[in-house]
C-alpha cells in the first residue's frame, strides 16, 4: 500500500499496524518514497514483558512453622470476627 504523507498523518497508527502484521506500507512525501518497516523479527505479547526482580532481604522466611502458626491464628481470628457475632 502507497500513501501521501498527510493520509499517513492521519492513519499512523493503522498503518504501523498493517506493517507489523506484514503488509507493506509505503509512504510518499515530495516525490520520494519511503518504507515502513519494523526493526528485528516480530515479538510475541509475552515477550514484550519486562521481568521485574523483586527480593526483600529482610522479609521472614514464611516457611518457618512458627510463622505459620502466627499467621493461622491471625487469620481465624479475623475470620472470626467477620462471621461470629459475640
């Protein structure tokens, strides 16, 4: 596909679009013409994803049975007071 400069203006992003998907899209702007094309092989939705590492040293091992047996009576005790009216 071959368009004007100013139809490209008004139809960038549908027409960066169709490049991606593998049409060719070229654009003209006086008297020269110009190609679209995008840089490297396609990427996949996933693979645009930026891994984040997060580590917080000083956060307690959860495992720990002792922690986990603080965490379970937190925990019954929120949900008892959520659903037991005393």
């Amino acid at each position: 596909m071959e368009v004007p400069i100013t139809q490209f203006r008004r139809e960038i992003f549908a027409l960066c679009n169709q490049a991606l998907d593998g049409g060719e899209v070229w654009v003209t702007h006086r008297g020269r013409r110009f190609r679209i094309v995008p840089e490297g092989p396609p990427a996949s939705r996933l693979g645009r994803i930026a891994p984040m590492e997060i580590v917080n040293p000083e956060a307690p091992d959860l495992n720990e049975p002792v922690l986990e047996d603080e965490t379970k009576i937190e925990m019954k005790k929120a949900w008892e007071s959520d659903w037991f009216i005393l």
